[in-house]
C-alpha cells in the first residue's frame, strides 16, 4: 500500500521517527505490539529495496503508522537515505503489519529488555501490557545517555518499572533476569551478543527456552570474514559469495530452492545441514543440536574457504 509521511520527528541525534498516513486519511489495519512493517525504499538505495521496522506506540487500527529508524553511519543506503533524503508529504511503499514478533506474556513477572534501537519492538509491548493493566519491568540499555530515546513517553506508563543503563559496561545480567519463577517470561531485542548472553545466563539461573522470547537486528557480518564458495550437493549449485552478501541471499540469486523466512537468524528455516566445512554461527535461534548438523544461511557463515551443504 501506498503511505504517505505524514510527520518526521528527531528523538536525539540518530533516531528518526516516521509518522505514516493512508493519502486520503482511512484508517490502517490493525496490528500487534511486535509487528513491523516492510518499506520498499527508492531504487537510489544502494543496499537493497526493502528494509523491515517495528512498529512502536499504541497497538490496534489506527489512522497512523509510527516507526523510528536509526542512523546507522555503516549504512550503505537503507537508514542514511530515510535520514537524509526523505521528507515530509513524500509518498513510500509499504506492506504489513507483519507479526513477527509476538507479545507473549505468562502471568508471572513479566521482562522486556533492550539494547539500542531494539526499545522499539519493546516500545510497543509496554505499551500493550499498560493497557493491559499488567505490571512489568522494562530495561532499556544504550551506550551512552543520549542514545536513550523516547523516555517521556516510557516514564507515562504507569505499570511500568523503567530500568535504565547507560555505559560502555553492560550491566550484570544474572542481578536483572534473576532466578527463573513460574509463568515468568522474557522479550529482548537488541544486537546478537547481547541476546546470545542472555539465553546463556537465562539457562544458568533456570529460564526455560520457552519463556525467553528474542528478536535481534544489526549486521551478522564481521571484519574476519573472507569470501567462501558454497556448494550444494543434492543439486550441483556452487556460488561464491563475498562479506556483505549473506549465503541465503546468493544461493537466492542463483535460483537454488531454499526454505526461508525472517533472514535474521531468528526463525530457524534456513536451516541447512552442513555436509563439510566450518560453520560459524550467528543466529539466535538453533539449538547445540542444530547448530552441530547445520547453521542458519541468512546469517551465518564459515571460517573455511568453502561449505557443503545438503541442498
């Protein structure tokens, strides 16, 4: 559908929201905190056409979409063209919501935890369990104060406990998730390592991988990698593909049949088994088993020179 926006706000230095509206003012579907929505960017953007946002603010049908996008200086065109070219009353294609990320409390204590720009999924959600009428705490880490955003409208909800960590040193994570209790549940978005030390702690004091909830966002790519050849064994494709490109994106690119849904590690359905070479793993979502039998294509990648996979 075509959207219009309606209004830009700065929420510090990085962090820009969009305020989408339907051109002739009719109300936009429903979603649910943890949708997001798909905007496919002008062909001018060099990283690609489609970039994925969460949607903040109050859930349900509205005549308003809001979503805030960060500055990201490593962009090679997604976020600096939203920050630097996109103006007001201008025109963007968009699909959803998508719900990919679903809210799902228990009736125990109830935890969010995010790292960056990963408060706005849990934006979204302290917003729901506030109307809700149900207590929760709400971590929110950042670097540095003044990546902290959004904080007035965080500090209005009333059944929110607001926990705030500003620093380089990320904060002691076994003193916030605590032993687990029953009907307890945990959501967090934010970057890989983060979620990944949270699932590792959370086991540590007896979370459940059914109560921690993850959705994570940031580049898998590292300043190690180097390029790796992919060969698929069942149907003879071999590509080689280069830092920047996941595998998933270059096996897409020459017509290999593969499975696949969210391309951030987090779902598990571009799972495929590694005949020979090194994985290396970069998803948040597979399990020790999982990880020993295959790895993740959107998101992983090898420290071999080359991969075989059963495909």
């Amino acid at each position: 559908m075509k959207l219009i926006v309606h209004q830009l706000l700065r929420h510090g230095a990085d962090v820009l929201e969009l305020r989408l509206r339907h051109p002739q003012g009719q109300v936009l579907p429903g979603w649910s905190a943890g949708a997001h929505l798909r905007l496919k960017l002008p062909v001018s953007c060099v990283q690609g056409l489609e970039r994925h946002y969460s949607l903040i603010g109050a859930q349900g049908a509205a005549e308003e979409y809001r979503i805030a996008v960060l500055r990201d200086p490593a962009s090679r065109g997604g976020s600096l063209w939203i920050h630097e070219q996109l103006t007001q009353g201008q025109a963007l294609d968009v699909d959803g919501p998508f719900d990919s990320f679903p809210l799902q409390a228990g009736q125990g204590r109830t935890v969010l935890m995010a790292g960056g720009i990963g408060i706005t999924p849990m934006h979204a959600m302290a917003h729901a369990l506030n109307a809700a009428g149900q207590p929760f705490e709400l971590h929110y880490l950042a670097r540095s104060e003044d990546r902290l955003v959004m904080l007035d409208e965080l500090r209005a909800l009333q059944n929110a406990h607001l926990h705030l960590h500003a620093g380089s040193t990320p904060p002691a994570l076994d003193a916030l998730l605590g032993a687990f209790s029953p009907g307890a549940t945990l959501h967090a978005c934010g970057p890989v390592p983060l979620l990944n030390a949270l699932r590792e702690r959370g086991a540590a004091l007896g979370w459940p991988a059914s109560a921690l909830h993850f959705e994570s966002f940031g580049a898998r790519t590292q300043t190690g990698d180097k390029p790796i050849r992919v060969h698929l064994a069942q149907s003879g494709i071999e590509v080689d593909v280069q830092p920047g490109t996941s595998i998933l994106d270059a096996l897409i690119a020459a017509d290999a049949f593969v499975a696949y849904d969210c391309k951030r590690g987090e779902c598990g359905q571009c799972h495929s088994r590694v005949l020979e070479g090194r994985p290396l793993h970069r998803d948040v979502c597979l399990s020790p088993a999982q990880r020993a039998e295959g790895l993740c294509t959107c998101v992983g990648w090898a420290s071999s020179e080359s991969l075989t996979l059963d495909l």
